[in-house]
C-alpha cells in the first residue's frame, strides 16, 4: 500500500512533491508527528546536501514564501526551504512571521516585526543570514544587512563631545580615523584624567592663620607622582605650582586645567567637526557589522541554515594542491600498497593468553576537504559537506575525544575560561586524511605517511582558494607541575 500511494504521488504529480515529501522524512521534519518537536539541524542538513548532489535545487527560505516545514514550489520546480529549520528561529517565531504576513518591503516588515519588537535583533540577523529578504529587498544580503544594523543595531551619534572621548578611543583602536594631528591633544587629555585621579589635599599658607585653601574653597591641589612629574615638566609652565612635597610638585587644579586646556584645543575642534562625528558613526556601523555580520555569504548559510544553498565556502580550493580527492571516486575497496606486521596479544577458546603476529595492509591515504555538518558522539562519527557530497567520517575513539574537547584554564578565582573550543563544532572546515573503507571514511594515517596530522583545522580561505590551517590544538601550561 505504501508504494502504491509513493508511485501515485510521483506519477501524478510533478516530481517536485515526490523530492519535497523524500526530504521531509529524511530530515526528520514531519510536523504531523507529534513527537517531532525539536529540529535536528545535522539532519536535515544531512538529507538536504544530498538532495542538492543529485541536482535538486533547495531555495532559501523566502519571507512571503516559506512555509512552517518544507514546501514545494511547482512553479519554480524547487523547494523552499523551512522557516521552523533556521537556527535560532523557534516555532513561536515562526507563527508570528506566518500570522503577519504578507510583507510589502523590508521597510513594511521591520515597522510590523522589528518595531513592535515581535522580533528580537538576534533573531533578524539570523533571518537576514538565511536569505529571507533577497525578493523583498536586495539579492545581495549584505546590503540588506548593512541597511538593518544602521537602523537599528546602532544609535548614531548626533554630536561629538568628551562625553563620547573613551568610546571614540576604543572605536579608534579597531578602525583608526584619528589624525595624527590630535594626538598630542589626546595624551594630553589621559595626562589631566591621570593627574585627576591622583592624590590631593588642601593647600594651606602657613602665613595665614585660617586653614583654607589658597585659591578659594573650591580649588584642590594634587601632589604629582614621578611618571607626571616627568610629563608635566616637558610640557607645563610652573604657573600652576602652589608648593612642593619632596620631589613632587603640589599644583593648583583650576590652574593647571587652564593650561591643560589649551593643549585640548585642537583636539576639541576636532571632535567638534563633521567629519569627525561622520568617522565616529561609520566606526559604529563598522563594529556593529563586524560583532553581528562578519564573515561571507556562505559563512552565513551554514551558520543559518546549516547548508550551502549558492556556493560551497571550499569550492574554489585548489584540490590537486592540497591533495583532496573525490571520496564518490574512490574504490569502495582499496587496494593495499603493501603490508605490515604487528605482535598482539590474544586469548584462545581456552582461555590461554598468547601473542600473536598478524599481517595488516596498508591503504593509499588521501585528503577529504569539507565543512562539518553534524557529529555522533557515542559513534565518533562527522558528517561532512564536501563539494562533491556528503561524507561519513569515522575516528578512533581517543583521536575523537582529543579534538572534540574544549580546551580550559584553570582561573585564580576558580572558574575555568575556555581558550579553545571544540574544533568539531557545526560549521567547522576541516581537512582528513584517511582511506575509503565502502561508504565510509576512515580517519588515519601511518607512521610514514606524508601528512604530519590526520585533521588539520582551516582558519581562513582566501579569494584565490587558498587555505591557512591550524594543525596543533593549544596545549595549557600545568601551574601545579
């Protein structure tokens, strides 16, 4: 019965319901079963790359277009992606993106959705990464994303005062736009908070009975320590000095601001300008993006959707360089090269221990290239998303458990900080060597293989494809010995 109702569906239709309702149940994301609440982003990734390797197109999950589960476009021959399979979109929003619509603008969906806050900013970020809005707004989701953050991830400032310096400074740290014009007035200006928050007392002339301060009850007098010593005498007239305390000059705090301000003068008109306030503000733009947004498109999808839906972040990798090969052109079976031998120890029917030496091949070993996509713990398997297909990698247990682990250190208050996280998380772009063994591929290597590691980590792709790796995890230093 079932495959009669399977052919009926996919003689009498267009084969775009048969693929849609294939991926429903093999990405476990069947709304009608009841136990099926939470959504298992590995396997719907899983079942989707391999939807995507046999030439079916997966659309992004489009804002007006997209249903609660998948659904099939018969128009556009395709499937459109899940709302409820975006990471960090739960059913509740889901129902809220499904009630309010349709939506006539970006503009007309942030008024509806963002303003009335029945979005949060984490979770439009998200929507934005997914590729939501590329119909409704702009095909390139970067400038939807620049025109979102301006709008509501910032405040830009509209007036630019020492009330903004601090913030100015660190802004100025990451994406330098200070000229080096104002920088003595900047040092200036730490020089007078320095002196500011250092030691101060009541100045007292001892030719006068009352004890009260020489320059009137609201001036102080601060004792210079030896670093603004050094500062004041390279730069400060002795006009502000109202006495001494061994080597240390006492100086009059209303004197010495007087002074102090004249170095801050170019600094103050400068921060007073427009295109002063114009850095500042791009500046902000610039960290929202870089905080919320950093990376590229396909960064983004994986990070979203957990796939690649316009091109894979490894596709332009130069393949022969680096050794990576076709796992799908492999033989199921290799061929040994050659063939060692190793003493083990075994116990017979009997009950007797011996050892024992036994002969083992050696395999050709090759590279894979690919991202992760999901990982079994109890099996020490990855799954992941090469640009040929989707692969299962099987490891030995403790290579599994080494490169799995977070790396901690043990903080004087106790409390341990994370200094390296598991190089096995979602999203992760790895190279392994290994062989083929049928349809899955086995992490290792020899002693007198040519790689060095069996994982190495990929930290950055250039636009050339060209990759940088990290090979070695960070290792802590034992304070106990």
């Amino acid at each position: 019965m079932i495959g009669l109702q399977e052919l009926n569906l996919a003689y009498h239709y267009p084969i775009v319901y048969w693929n849609t309702a294939c991926l429903i149940v093999n990405a476990g994301a069947d709304e009608s079963v009841e136990e099926n609440k939470s959504t298992d982003y590995g396997k719907i990734a899983t079942a989707i790359s391999q939807m995507q390797n046999r030439g079916i197109n997966i659309s992004l999950p489009l804002i007006n277009t997209a249903d609660f589960g998948f659904t099939p476009d018969e128009q556009n021959n395709r499937i459109i992606y899940a709302l409820k399979a975006i990471n960090g979109i739960g059913d509740d929003v889901v129902r809220l993106l499904l009630e309010n619509r349709p939506y006539s603008s970006f503009g007309d969906f942030c008024v509806r959705m963002i303003d009335t806050k029945l979005i949060k900013n984490s979770q439009m970020i998200q929507l934005i990464k997914a590729g939501c809005f590329v119909e409704l707004d702009d095909t390139n989701r970067q400038t939807t994303m620049k025109k979102y953050l301006e709008t509501y991830a910032i405040t830009p400032c509209k007036k630019l005062t020492f009330a903004q310096f601090d913030r100015m400074i660190d802004l100025n740290s990451k994406y330098p736009f200070i000229p080096q014009s104002v920088v003595m007035g900047i040092r200036h200006k730490y020089f007078l908070d320095y002196v500011l928050a250092g030691r101060w007392k009541p100045y007292v002339d001892s030719k006068i009975k009352r004890k009260i301060p020489k320059s009137g009850y609201h001036d102080r007098c601060f004792i210079l320590d030896s670093d603004a010593m050094e500062f004041f005498k390279e730069f400060y007239s002795e006009d502000s000095i109202v006495g001494t305390e061994g080597n240390s000059y006492i100086i009059s705090e209303k004197k010495f601001k007087k002074e102090n301000s004249m170095f801050l003068e170019p600094l103050r008109e400068y921060m007073a300008s427009d295109l002063a306030l114009k850095y500042y503000n791009m500046a902000l733009a610039k960290e929202a993006y870089d905080k919320y947004a950093s990376g590229s498109i396909p960064q983004w999808e994986m990070e979203s959707l957990s796939i690649y839906i316009e091109h894979h972040y490894l596709e332009k990798l130069p393949e022969e360089k680096y050794g990576v090969v076709n796992f799908f052109e492999l033989p199921e079976e290799p061929e040994p090269y050659e063939f060692y031998y190793r003493t083990i120890t075994v116990q017979s029917e009997s009950g007797e221990i011996k050892k024992e030496v036994r002969k083992f091949p050696k395999y050709p070993i090759v590279r894979l290239a690919g991202t992760i996509i999901d990982k079994d713990k109890d099996k020490h398997l990855l799954t992941l998303l090469t640009t040929h297909g989707v692969v299962t990698c099987k490891l030995p247990k403790g290579q599994y458990l080494y490169y799995d682990r977070k790396v901690n250190e043990q903080q004087s208050n106790g409390k341990k900080k994370t200094l390296e996280n598991s190089w096995f998380e979602r999203g992760n772009s790895l190279l392994v060597c290994g062989h083929r063994s049928e349809n899955i591929f086995r992490v290792h290597k020899y002693s007198d293989t040519l790689y060095k590691h069996c994982i190495f980590l990929i930290t950055n792709i250039y636009d050339n494809g060209e990759i940088d790796v990290k090979t070695e995890r960070m290792e802590v230093e034992d304070k106990h010995g």
